[in-house]
C-alpha cells in the first residue's frame, strides 16, 4: 500500500498513457533499444574488473604457451641440462603449465568475478609461477656448483615481472610491494643455497668476482623492478585517462540530483572545462522503450531552440556506444518551487509574481515557435542563481512538448494521448484533446495555486477521480485556504483555471501583464531575494552550490546516486 506522501508524488509525476496502436508505431519509429548501464554506466572499479578479468586470461595463456613449449622440449628433444632429466622438475613444470592453462579456460569473458575472486587467481598464476622459478633456481645452483660454475637467475624473473606489469592493472603502489617480492627472489635463491650447500659455499667464496656479480644481480634486479613500476603507473594514468574521456563524451557523473517522468538527472564535469553541469539521462525501467526515446529526443531538440535566459540552457547531446541517451544542460545553483514550498510553505504573493512574470517570458518565447510545453508544474520551475542574482525562474524539462503546427507524429503523439502531470494538468489534457498554449496558461495556474496556498487545486489521492476533476470540477477559491490572498492574484489564478481555453487569457504574455498590475508586483527584488536565500536557503544545497562554484572536491553522498553501481563514473 502507497502511504499518502507516496501517493502525492507520484500523482506529481509526468505520466504518459497513449491511445491503442501507439506501442506499433513507436515500434515503427527505428530506435534503438537502450542497453540499461549500471547506473549510467560502468564505474572504473567495474572497468578494472573487466579488464583484469581479461588480462589473467591472457598472462595465464601466454605463460601457459611458454611453459608448454619447455616441457615439449624437455620431452621431444632433451640435452644435457641437468633439469630436462630431472623427474621432480617435469612434474612441477607440468603441474604449473595445467594451472595456467585451466586458468585460461576457466576465465570467461562473458562471466562476472568479484575483485577478491580475480586477485585470488592473479597470486595463484604468479604464485606458482614464482614458485617454480624458486625452485628451478635453486636447483639449478646446486647442480652447476658440482660442475665448478654457476648461472645467473634473473632471466626468468625478469619476464616474470614485466608480465606482471604489462598484463595486470594495478595502482603502482601495491604493483612494487608484488614486484619487489619478486626482485628479492632470486637473490634470496642464491643466499639460501650458499648457506645449504658446500659446494656453492665453496664455489662463491673461493671465486674473486662473486660479490661483483651478486651487486651486477642486485642492480639489475632494482632497475628491471623500477623500470616496470614506473610503467605500471603510466599505464595506469593513461588507462584512467582514457576511461574518463570515454565517459558521455568529455563528462563525468558526480552525484544523483533528482529523479523524473524522462529520466534521472545528475550532477557532473566537463573533463576539459571543469565546468558544472548537469546531465539528464533515460530512466533504467524506460531503457529499450522506442516512443520513450524519441520524447527524449524530441526533449532536447526542442529546448535547444529556444534561446529565452528563463529557459534552461543546453550544452550538449548525444548517447553513448550501448545507446544511452544523455544530454548536457546548464547547472543551476538554488531549488525547484516544489522543494521551497515543502520547505518553507506557501510564498508570499509578490514573490509569485516575480516568478511566474519569468516563467510567462520564457514561454513566450516557445509559444512563438508553435511549441507547447504540456508538463508545466512547481518540480519543471527552478529558483536559480544566476550571474549574482537570487530567484532567476528557469524552466525546465520540455519532455512533453509538441508544436502546434506539426502534423501528427504517429510515432510520438496521437489524438487520445494523454500525458503530463496529474496534478497540473489542463482539461484538454486530462481529455487527450489537442492542446494549444492556453493549456499551459491552465498549467501556470495550477503552479500559482500550489505557490499560494501549499496545495494544488484539486487534491484528490487517486489519479482518475485528479483527471476528472480537473474536467468537471471547480477549484476551491484560494482564499478559503489562505486569508491574506490578495484579491487581484486570486482573479487571476482562477481566470487561468477555467475549464474553456477560450474563457483563461489568450496568451502568456497577456497573463504577465495582468500578473505585473497585480498590487504586489514589484514588491519582491533582488535585495528581497538574497536576503531570502540568505536565510533560509536549503544548507546541503547551499554547501553543494558553494562546493561548485569555489572548485571544491565534495564529500562522498551515500544517497540514491549509489544505488547504480556507476551511478559515478569515477575512479574507485
């Protein structure tokens, strides 16, 4: 059972229901499916899985192959190395090769492994390996000792090591603790058979140049290990690179902001710029729906035409190699009319005006392109703070917005849709009747009675008995619910609700002169407004806002932006 709140918010929610035949034609519409990312995408941890998943598979492979052709050797053509005669050295060459190679068909590309599972069988690969090459050392010393030389044994530790470096993805710090493991080997072999073995005792103190080929071992053992160190860092930085400029073209997700009918909308970077903005992308449960993406490109196009400083501005648009779509729009430091109002209540009527005089300017402008904008409610208006001043309204999400002029776009609208947000939604909507800009006239009146009074029109819990009264009945007068409403602002909050387009104002603009002859236009200003926000401005968007602006790293949020394993984007 939905609680109440849960109830008034997805009653607040743009809903799209289409006439019968509409799933055909969106068919018909030749998009893509988008392939759902987790979150928005693959996080680098993720990536990180992925490639060292697939890096083990071909170290393992490789030193398989390798290992292979030295035990066909060792059996084919034998020579007279003591170790190619030696049963206990076959066995273990053997054992290790069937490791490697079980390791390399084990790992799937197509299969999921946990990063402890992948590091467990990175020690097993160079565990054993490491293992063998201790073994065959040492080996090796006691039985050139007993022919009166001894051989060097940093050849197969070297390849151990850079195969380690080349092959495993790693922060360079851990990667010189495993590879400095590895440069010690070697000389540990050679310490513990001159201290076991008389021979090698012998041979390594009654030999004048030992100790300057044991320093020659050293060194060439620390240069290999740096050397490859240093190369672990720099692939590293250019893996991390390349992944983040991979990332929705030059973006980088850093938080969830908000959730919506289209999709989910999250703070990022512009990697060259360094530039706030946001990012709305499609909803996961929409992912694949092909009427689903073509209003979410309708959405962009039809915003970026517009150029109105009350419109939102878009920077950018495009999807990504899996599909997903995103675009880029500016970031816009303040809060939405229906946080206010559920944080501070009802506002004061010259703080409407102020508002909603914006809001009718920017949809002048779309009104005169033939668009209508269909979603207009308190969530799609945003009290912004713009080039130093508070409650700069900024309209956003045209999601649903259809032109007037177009002929019917089987693909996307059709007689008997209906579509927009319960709450704010005009008659004709509510219908599925075509709809021209007087609906949105309905929409802001809507929007002005919630501002006034904390509460929309009609406030009924269940969405048809909302879409009807919307048709049928008359909205309380807002002064039954608020004493102080001025008289002139409640005239003309209910012209805008009436049920007949032709009885609200004949255009948006008309309605902004009515609303500027209001008695309390003008009352609200800048001073007014920062000394509001000032006050009383939400202090987690506050210190977000602030972060932005002063280019400060932010605290991790352990908010819903995690509940998408890539909800980020950024290196783990």
């Amino acid at each position: 059972m939905a609680t109440a709140n849960s109830t008034e918010s997805d009653l607040g929610q743009t809903v799209v229901v289409p006439a019968a035949g509409n799933e055909r034609a969106a068919h018909n519409a030749g998009h893509k499916p988008v392939a759902v990312v987790a979150g928005s995408e693959a996080d680098f941890s993720h990536e990180t899985n992925n490639i060292l998943r697939d890096r083990l598979r071909q170290a393992s492979l490789i030193l398989f192959c390798g290992y292979l052709a030295f035990l066909i050797k060792a059996f084919v053509a034998p020579s007279k190395n003591f170790m190619e005669g030696n049963s206990f050295y076959i066995v273990m060459l053997a054992g290790v090769t069937a490791i490697m190679g079980l390791v390399a068909w084990r790992l799937c590309s197509k299969c999921h492994y946990f990063l402890g599972h992948l590091r467990g069988v990175e020690y097993l690969v160079f565990g054993s390996s490491a293992v063998l090459f201790v073994t065959f050392g040492y080996t090796t010393l006691l039985y050139t000792a007993g022919q009166g030389y001894l051989v060097p044994l940093t050849p197969p530790w070297l390849i151990l090591i850079f195969t380690y470096a080349l092959f495993i993805p790693n922060n360079w710090r851990r990667a010189a603790v495993i590879m400095t493991i590895m440069a010690v080997c070697p000389l540990l072999t050679i310490l513990v058979a001159w201290g076991s073995s008389e021979k090698v005792a012998d041979l390594i103190e009654n030999t004048s140049d030992f100790h300057h080929v044991f320093l020659e071992t050293v060194m060439a053992m620390a240069f290999g290990t740096a050397v490859a160190i240093s190369g672990v860092r720099l692939i590293r930085t250019l893996r991390t690179q390349a992944f983040e400029a991979q990332q929705l073209g030059q973006y980088k997700l850093k938080r969830l902001l908000g959730r919506g009918g289209m999709g989910e909308v999250y703070l990022a970077e512009h990697l060259m710029l360094k530039r706030p903005c946001a990012i709305k992308l499609i909803r996961p449960e929409k992912a694949g729906d092909p009427a689903t993406l073509a209003r979410f490109e309708q959405e962009v196009q039809s915003t970026a035409k517009l150029t109105h400083w009350n419109t939102v501005e878009i920077y950018d648009f495009g999807r990504t190699d899996d599909g997903t779509f995103y675009y880029v729009m500016e970031y816009l430091p303040g809060m939405s009319l229906d946080q206010i109002v559920d944080m501070h209540g009802p506002l004061p009527a010259s703080r409407i005006i102020h508002l909603l005089a914006q809001t009718c300017d920017a949809l002048a402008e779309a009104h005169a392109h033939g668009m209508v904008h269909r979603d207009i409610k308190p969530a799609n208006i945003f009290a912004a703070k713009r080039g130093g001043a508070y409650d700069v309204a900024k309209l956003l999400d045209f999601g649903l917005v259809r032109s007037v002029h177009q002929e019917n776009d089987l693909h996307l609208t059709q007689d008997g849709m209906v579509t927009g947000s319960p709450l704010y939604m005009s008659p004709e909507q509510a219908r599925g009747d075509d709809v021209d800009a007087r609906s949105d006239i309905y929409a802001l009146g809507c929007v002005a009675y919630f501002l006034l009074t904390g509460r929309p029109p009609f406030n009924e819990t269940r969405p048809i008995k909302l879409v009807l009264a919307h048709v049928q009945d008359i909205a309380e007068r807002p002064s039954t619910l608020r004493a102080d409403v001025p008289a002139d602002l409640e005239s003309i909050i209910l012209r805008c609700l009436e049920k007949s387009p032709d009885d609200r104002f004949a255009n948006v603009l008309a309605l902004r002169d009515a609303l500027m002859e209001c008695q309390d236009a003008g009352d609200w200003n800048r001073d007014a407004a920062l000394e509001w926000w000032q006050c009383h401005g939400c202090p987690k968007k506050r210190e977000l806002d602030t972060c932005i602006s002063q280019g400060i790293e932010m605290r991790p949020e352990s908010s819903d932006a995690h509940e998408v394993s890539s909800a980020e984007l950024m290196k783990a």
